[in-house]
C-alpha cells in the first residue's frame, strides 16, 4: 500500500479510536458504553492491520472484540434490573480532575522524554513452531495469560454476585 493510504487509513481509525474513547467515557447509559468499548476494539484492530501484524489484529478482534466486549454487554443486559440502572449520574470531584492532571502530567513527561531506542531485526520472522515453543516454555507467555483470565473470571462473578446483592 502506498503512504497516502497508509496515511489516510491512520488519520480515520485514529478519529474513530479517540471519538470512541471519548463517548465511551461521556455517555451515561453503560449498555452504550459497552458498545463504544467494542469499537474503539474494532479500530486498533485496525491499527494492527496496518502495521501488518495480522495475528495480532485477529486476537484482538476475537478477544476483545469478539469474547471481552460481547461479555460485558451480556453481563450489564443480564445484572440490570431496571431501566433506570443503566444510567450513570455525572458525579465531577475535584478529586478526579486532580487525579486526570497528574495522569496527564505523567504521560506528558513521559512522551517528552522518550527516546527510541535502536532495534535490531532478526533475519526472518520465527515460525509457528519457535513461536509455540516460547509461548509454553516454563518462563513463557502461558502463566500470565492463565492468571489475567482468572482475575477477569473473578471479576465477572464479582461484578453478578455485587450487583445481586440486596436480593432477598
């Protein structure tokens, strides 16, 4: 692909990533939230296609896409018991704009300060199998996959049991 496509397809997967990040976190109603969360996922996934990391871009539509995103929306349609508790309430503090200028402050440190390091290429890319191989070996990429899909298990039985509460 030439650049000025490259260039375009990054411009509007970027607006549509930001405007989805931004009415993710602005809308009231969470079911729309939910949504917005699923394509702010569709877009990296595109931002992935771009760098032509293609594996990459179909874990992320089939993990975050596909499973992480339909599961909250199924578990918010499933907890609600009312229409009214999908709502929100706009609760600004002075405490979460303080707390958003530091992270601010921070990411604006650390983007100014960063420095690219030179990075050496291997001469070709691995196969499925040196893949395979440094996934499952004993300081491999498995353990820590296991344990984030238990805390995201612990979290949906968390969120059920939390939002059943007061149930009696």
């Amino acid at each position: 692909m030439s650049d000025t496509v490259n260039g375009v397809a990054f411009i509007v997967l970027a607006l549509v990533t930001v405007g989805g990040s931004v009415m993710m976190l602005v809308t009231r109603n969470v079911v729309h939230a939910a949504f917005w969360l699923l394509g702010v996922s569709v877009s990296v996934a595109g931002f992935y296609m771009l760098l032509e990391a293609d594996y990459i871009a179909l874990v992320q539509l089939l993990i975050y896409a596909g499973a992480l995103a339909i599961l909250l929306i199924f578990t918010i349609m499933i907890t609600l018991r009312r229409k009214e508790d999908a709502i929100r309430s706009r609760d600004v503090s002075a405490s979460a704009a303080l707390l958003a200028a530091v992270f601010f402050a921070v990411v604006a440190l650390a983007v100014v300060g960063w420095t690219a390091l030179p990075v050496e290429l291997p001469e070709q890319a691995p196969d499925l199998v040196t893949f395979g191989e440094a996934m499952f070996r004993v300081n491999g990429w498995v353990a820590p996959f296991e344990i984030a899909s238990l805390v995201l298990t612990a979290a949906l039985v968390a969120a059920v049991l939390w939002s059943r509460e007061g149930d009696d």
